[in-house]
C-alpha cells in the first residue's frame, strides 16, 4: 500500500560530470505521463568535478532531491539514492539516458499487477559509433530475446 504523501515510484539518476546529458535526462523525467505526485526523482552526483546543481534547479515541478557523495562509481550512487527512496517501487536510469513519456506509467501497470517481480524496459544504443555500447547493446538485446519470447510471460 502507498501512504499518502508518498510516491509510487522513485527514480533514481546518478551522475557523473555530464550536466548537459542530466538536463536532457531530467527534462525526460518532467514529460512522462505518469502524474508528477506519483514520483520522486533523486539525482545522486557521485563526486563531479563541477555539482551539477544548476541542472536540477532549472527542472520545475519535479519532486527532485540531489545528493552529492565521494566518487565511488555509478553502482554505489544507485545504492545511495536507493536507501533515499521513499515510493513503494524504485526505478533506475542513467543520466545520459531519455526515457520515453510513458516509461515510468508502463514500469507502474507491470509492477502494480505484478508487485513481487523484477521489471525492465528496452534499452536503445544512443552511441552505436561506439564499440563498447554496441557490444553491450548486443549482449542485452539476446538476453532479453532468449528471456521474452511470450511477453505475457517474461522472465
């Protein structure tokens, strides 16, 4: 049950010296069709060299908390504003990423009718020049094909 006040989901953005991309990601976050009382965003800076303070106060109308730790990688970041999160689900993206509008209202339906489980999306390479993002497109589009074949029952 969610308690009043409180958001559904919770999305947690680290960063790391990309204010430009964590500006277009936050954006993104604004124009989802999930309404903004049902979600918090929480940015977690992981040490950049310059805050990316002026990315997040330009976002208006975004339940948004910033944090700033010691750099210690992207992984301890979604830690620490998973521990922050206060919706019933969390949801992580990455500050370069844009989630489409109705990201966040899919991931609700699915986890709302299936609370006990672990939901993801598609993920599209938005640096195909790039060697390592191809390989790693490669790899997450054959897991998920091996693990999807009935998207009713998705493992």
């Amino acid at each position: 049950m969610r308690m009043p006040g409180e958001p559904l989901i919770s999305v947690v953005v680290p960063t790391y010296g990309r204010p430009e991309q964590l500006g277009t990601c936050l954006k993104a976050l604004r124009e989802q069709d999930l309404p903004l009382d049902q979600f918090e965003v929480i940015v977690v800076d992981d040490g950049s060299p310059e805050s990316p303070t002026g990315e997040t106060k330009r976002i208006e109308g975004l339940d948004l908390t910033a944090i700033r730790q010691t750099h210690a990688g992207p992984a301890v970041a979604r830690n620490a504003g998973a521990q922050r999160a206060r919706g019933r689900f969390v949801a992580f993206t990455d500050d370069d990423c844009v989630p489409e509008p109705d990201w966040l209202s899919s991931l609700a339906r699915r986890l709302t009718a299936a609370p006990d489980r672990l939901v993801g999306g598609r993920v599209v390479n938005g640096a195909p020049e790039s060697l390592c993002a191809t390989a790693s497109q490669i790899v997450l589009d054959q897991a998920y094909a091996y693990h999807n074949t009935d998207p009713d029952d998705a493992r």
